[in-house]
C-alpha cells in the first residue's frame, strides 16, 4: 500500500471518494490531508493548500470517524501520543490533531476541530551523496514538511546496508512505520528501531543495549533531545538528526545552537523546496 | 370415572414437570453462556487494558478463544473500515443468541471503548451488569428447580397410589 493510498484510507466516506478519484499526477504530488470543522476538506500539494473537489463542509462526525479509523476504534491505546497532539496509523500515516483538549486525557470524539494527515513517501536514494564512508554526525534542518524524515529514512537505510550498525528512535513511528510487529518502509539491515518511546529514554537504552555505531533520531526540539545527543556524542556513537529551522536565513533554533558549537553534530544539510523539488545544501562546521 | 380423573391429573402433571424442565434447561443455558461471557469479558479486559490491542484486533483473538460465543467475528474488521465500530458490534451482537441484557451491555462497553471512555471503568460497569444478571438466572433457576422436583414428586405419589 502506498503511503497516499494508506493516508486516503483514513477519511471518511464521501471524502475518501473524492481523494481516490483525483488524478494520478495530482495524488503523486500531494502531501497532506486536511480537514477543519466547517470548512471544506482541502489537500496540500508543492504549490499550496486547494480545496478536495466541492465537497461540503467537514462535520464532527468525519473528525470522529477520521480518528476511529486511526486508531483502529481504540483511542485508550493511543492515549499518550494522543496527549502529545498525534497519532500514527497504519503505514506510517501521522496524523496532527486539533480542537478541545482534555487536561490529562488528549482528546476523545466529539472534541476535535482541525485533523491534518501527512502523507509518507519513500524516496529511494535522495541520500545517495550524503551517505559516504566515514559518516560524520550530521544535522538535517528545514521548515515543517520540507523532507526531513524521507531524508532521514533513506540516510539510514543507505548507512545499514554500507555495514553501520544503526540504532533508530522512532518515536512517533513514522520513519519506519513500524505496525503489528513488520516495518512499513525499508530501513535497512542492519537498523534496530525503538518506537514509541520518548527520545531521552529511547537514546539512553539504544546506547546501553544494542552497541549502534550510529544513533538516529527525528525532531531534535526539546533541552532533553539535545542532552541525548551529547551523551551519544560522548560515548563515540557518531549521530544523525533533523531539526526545524528557517534554511533561508541563518537563525537556528535555540536547542540546536549549542550542539553546533560544542561540535556535537560536524555536517549540517539544510533542505530547501523549489516547487515540488528539494534541493540540498551541505555545510561542513 | 375415577380412572378419567385420575389419568387426568397425571396428564396436568405431566405436562407442567415436562415445561418446567424445559425451562430450567432453557435457564440452565442461558446462565451458561453468561458465564462465558464474562469470562470473555475478562478475557477483553487483559488484552486492552494489559495489551493495549485495538478493538479491531480484539474481534480475531475473540473469535479464536471463544469460538462458539464469537463465531465469524473476525470477518467484522471489513464492515468496520465501511461503518462505525459500535453500529457494525451492535449489529453483530444483535444477531448472537446471547441474553439480550448481556448483549446489550456488551454493546455499550464497544461503545464506550470506541469513544475514547476510560476502559478500567467501562469494563468495571459491564462485568458488574453481567454479574447481576447472572446472579437474577440462578435465583430463578433455583426457584424452578424447587417447581420441577415438587412436580416431579406429585407425579410419582399419583402413580404410586394408582398401582397400589
């Protein structure tokens, strides 16, 4: 199942319709799913945010039915990342979620006002020339949906099957769409997932228990991410991470800065989109 | 005369321990089968609250631990991905011969479950309702039994007395 197919399953009836009946070069291209109550559901492609054919506004009962698809009926064994403002479905199809949140308790239907629903691609090679022997700890940075992840995903798959042993936390399991005990995308032969797991406590265990030659992770964004990338740093493990940032300016964010100055990360490749393509920059430090 | 009265009670008696059995069997099954729903309820209850399985997956290992309670449940994973889970459950439990209490409140746990309830509490309230019910079956079927054995005991000195 494609990563569209697998992101168009998750609507609902009329809509799940219409996403399945756009034409082939319009779905190759399409990047998100969204849908906000009242409003029509929309799709996000290269060259912006369009409306999905004219169909009729979203209702509670399409955000419910969004979330009961996702969560296969079964909301309690989402909770935490629920709590967290996500959940990943089948195929590695994440889904951010808006509206009324429960303290303590994420969401439960009826509360939802805003679902958006990321398409994952696979792109076979797009790491090709930044896979070279020896691999230095790099930092992959661009803006929300600049590529991160596919980037990220095919540097591992690239570096596991070069020989690395590669530790990966996944902790949104989206990079390898772990789901019901096989992986949704290839990322190589030699990678060891941890999903599910915040990205601290996933680094240390990686760390302790498999011996990785490389530490991979996405979404650098919290102190403690930055701490897990120094104590990998310090125990010889060579590191391969994504960061947002804005790569048209030189303002990085505050939790990367000091990992760059400390020489934690020695490569950095900024992503940018130039329509539907993305092109990459490499930045030695 | 004497003979007609007599074979005439013995036909009343007859036919009421006949029904009165029947009943109690009818009971006895029943009970049964809500002894095995709430086994499977308890059954549920490790594999979402311990496992933290989906409900979707919980129809197969249904169908596999309990498969003359839950025959085809399996197959409702299809219907799910057409219609909303607590509509397609309903159906199916609707169509199960299960004591329509207890399918009710299996209904009602999906429900809840579906919706984002908390599931310790929404297993809590439909093993309670079962329990009760289970408890209303037995006190009934005591109560015919009492009924079947005092026919049953009728019959037997109306016999007795005809062959003396």
């Amino acid at each position: 199942m494609s990563g569209f197919d697998a992101a168009a399953e998750l609507l609902p009836g009329g809509i799940k319709t219409a996403a399945f009946a756009m034409p082939e070069g319009v779905r190759a291209v399409c990047e998100e799913f969204r849908l906000r109550l009242g409003r029509r559901p929309s799709v996000t492609t290269s060259d912006g945010e369009r409306p999905l054919y004219d169909l009729p506004p979203v209702v509670r009962a399409d955000l419910d039915r969004v979330l009961e698809l996702a969560t296969r009926a079964s909301p309690y064994a989402a909770a935490e990342s629920m709590e967290k403002g996500f959940v990943t479905a089948r195929g590695g199809v994440r889904l951010g979620l808006c509206g009324r949140k429960k303290p303590g308790s994420g969401w439960a239907m009826g509360s939802l006002t805003s679902v958006c629903i990321r398409i994952p691609r696979e792109v076979r090679g797009c790491a090709g020339p930044f896979a070279s022997m020896p691999f230095p700890s790099t930092l992959i940075l661009s803006p929300p949906g600049g590529g991160k992840t596919t980037l990220l995903r095919d540097m591992v798959r690239l570096l596991s099957d070069k020989g690395l042993h590669i530790s990966l936390c996944d902790e949104r399991g989206e990079i390898a769409a772990g789901w019901e005990g096989g992986f949704g995308f290839d990322v190589g032969k030699r990678t060891d997932v941890l999903s599910d797991a915040p990205r601290r406590e996933a680094a240390v265990q990686l760390l302790r228990t498999m011996s990785p030659q490389v530490l991979a992770m996405d979404e650098i964004t919290a102190a403690c991410d930055a701490d897990a990338c120094r104590m990998a740093a310090g125990c010889g493990v060579k590191l391969l991470a994504t960061a947002h940032a804005d790569t048209a300016g030189s303002v990085l964010p505050a939790t990367v800065t000091p990992l760059l100055a400390e020489r934690i990360f020695t490569r950095l490749i900024r992503i940018r989109r130039n329509k539907d393509k993305r092109e990459y920059a490499e930045q030695w430090l | 005369m004497a003979v007609r009265k007599i074979i005439g009670v013995m036909l009343v008696l007859t036919s009421g321990l006949g029904s009165g059995i029947a009943v109690w069997i009818s009971l006895r099954r029943s009970a049964e089968t809500l002894e095995g729903l709430i086994r499977a309820v308890r059954y549920m209850r490790t594999q979402i609250c311990i496992r933290k399985i989906s409900l979707y997956a919980l129809t197969e290992e249904l169908e596999r631990e309990f498969p003359a309670l839950f025959p085809g449940a399996s197959d409702l994973q299809k219907k799910m991905t057409e219609g909303p889970f607590h509509a397609v459950w309903k159906d199916y439990l609707d169509c199960r011969p299960f004591p329509r209490e207890a399918a009710m409140a299996l209904a009602e746990l999906g429900t809840e479950l579906s919706r984002g309830d908390e599931p310790d509490g929404a297993f809590d309230r439909c093993t309670k309702k079962m329990e009760a019910l289970l408890a209303e079956k037995r006190e009934v079927e005591k109560k015919n039994g009492r009924l079947c054995a005092g026919l049953g005991f009728s019959l037997g000195a109306v016999t007795a007395i005809l062959l003396l």
